[in-house]
C-alpha cells in the first residue's frame, strides 16, 4: 500500500520495522517509573542489531505520553544493512497504550 519509493514497500524493510516494534512493545511493559529501564533495554536491543550487521545505525528516543497514563511514545530511525534506506516510524506502547 506505500509508494514505490517509499522504505516501506519493500518486504524487508517491513519484516525489521515489525522485530523492532514487537521487541519494544515486549520491553515496554513495565510502569512509567521503570523507563530508564525500558530505555536501557530498548537500546540493547537496538545496538545488538547493530553488532549482528542487520542495521548499521539507528536513532532512539522515548517520552510518556502527555494525554494518556501509561503510554511511552518511541521515535526510532534505523538505517537498514540490506537496502541502506532509512526509516523513521514512531510507536506507542506500553501498559496504556
């Protein structure tokens, strides 16, 4: 459904952005007086890909949400190794969300 030209035709682009949101999704359960831990975990995760060659850089960040209890909203830029095209995509998750 994305343009031709968009990261998010290709099959794997969209197969690494569903890791990475399933793997944030899965370490965001905690309450909002963990995120450091939730942050931790997050950028573990992310720099193993690094260290495993499946992305060569990535961006992070994380804030709570200011509407609603329990939602962290995460900003992630990954610079895919197969394509070398980069995608920014945010998600909320957590135990609101």
């Amino acid at each position: 459904m994305a343009a031709q030209s968009s990261p998010f035709a290709k099959l794997a682009q969209m197969r690494l952005i569903s890791l990475v949101a399933s793997e944030i999704t899965a370490v965001s359960h905690f309450d909002i007086m963990a995120l450091d831990q939730i942050v931790f975990e997050a950028k573990q995760f992310l720099e193993s890909l690094k260290t495993n060659s499946i992305i060569n850089d990535y961006s992070f960040s994380v804030q709570t949400s200011e509407t609603q209890r329990g939602v962290f909203i995460f900003e992630i830029g990954l610079l895919s190794a197969l394509g070398l095209k980069r995608v920014d995509f945010s998600l909320a998750a957590g135990p609101g969300a």
